[in-house]
C-alpha cells in the first residue's frame, strides 16, 4: 500500500497538497467554483450574472455543510433577492448566526437567526466579507475545522484502501 502524499500536523489533523483536497472532495469545488464566479462578476453589468447564482450558491453551502455544522438553511423569513440571500447557521459549539450572502461574499450580520442587526461592539465581526463560506467558518467555529478534517482523514482512509484494492487486482 503506498500512502498518500500526507503528514500529520501537531494538532492532529492531516495535511495534503491542495490538488488532492480537491479531488477526495468532489463537492467541495463546486460551492468554491460557484463562490469564485460570484466575487469575479462582482461589479459587472447585473444583467450578466443569473438570477439565482447566489441562490445556487447558498443552496450548495447548505448540502456540503451539513456534515459539520448543528444547523444549516437558507433563511425563509428574511429577504431573497437576486443580490442578497440570508442563511441561519448554528456551529457545532451551539452558537447560532445569520449569515449574508451578496456579490462581495458572506459575512456574519447577527448572532441570531432570521435577524438583520449584528452587535456594534463587535464590528469586525459584522464588516468583514469572505470569499467563501468555508473561510468563514474557519475563523467561526473550531469544530467545524475539527469535522471537516475528520472527513478528510475518512476519505483518505477510503482513497488508500480503493488504491490498495486496485493494485492488489492488477498484480
């Protein structure tokens, strides 16, 4: 069994050049190439871009995000838009946000679900826009980060075991 190009962090998780990442994880890209071609037609003609682009993409962040959050779906209260969409999400730790998805990427815009107003103390928090939800949930949620590099060690776990398979079959 040959084993991946793969090293064991300090803290306990693996770590993989990023091209196999993109390969063990067939659904991850699309909410990234979906995510990428949202922030590139960011300040174009509005008439360029499908009506439902940000819905595609807020609809791809729930299905691939489930596995490592308590909660996830696109808000049916709040306002939907072509250019603006809400998604409620609780983390792991229990806490719950109203996430905001526009052109410029996501960004937190209340620490409660359905809600439009964020807390002024924390300013930070509520100003800054990510590219993707996934780098959002990196500075949220630490078990988010946790499950998803469970996930990827599962799914290295199954890559070497089918790699081990093949070869045991062709010799």
């Amino acid at each position: 069994l040959q084993a991946l190009p793969l090293r064991l962090e300090p803290s306990g998780s693996f770590a993989l050049a990023s091209t196999e990442v993109a390969c063990l994880f067939t659904s991850f890209p699309s909410l990234t190439k979906v995510s990428s071609k949202n922030r590139s037609v960011h300040g174009t003609n509005p008439q360029s871009r499908g009506d439902s682009s940000l819905e595609l993409e807020a609809i791809a962040a729930v299905h691939e995000l489930s596995f490592a959050v308590k909660i996830i779906s696109v808000s049916e209260i709040l306002p939907r838009t072509p250019d603006l969409i809400f998604v409620n999400l609780t983390t792991t730790e229990g806490q719950p946000y109203c996430l905001e998805l526009t052109m410029k990427g996501w960004r937190v815009t209340s620490l409660r679900h359905d809600c439009m107003q964020g807390d002024f103390t924390r300013l930070d928090l509520f100003t800054t826009y990510y590219d993707t939800l996934y780098d959002l949930m990196d500075e949220l949620s630490p078990g988010y980060r946790n499950r998803f590099n469970e996930k990827l060690a599962q799914k290295l776990r199954m890559l070497q075991v089918a790699a081990y398979h093949i070869r045991s079959c062709t010799l």
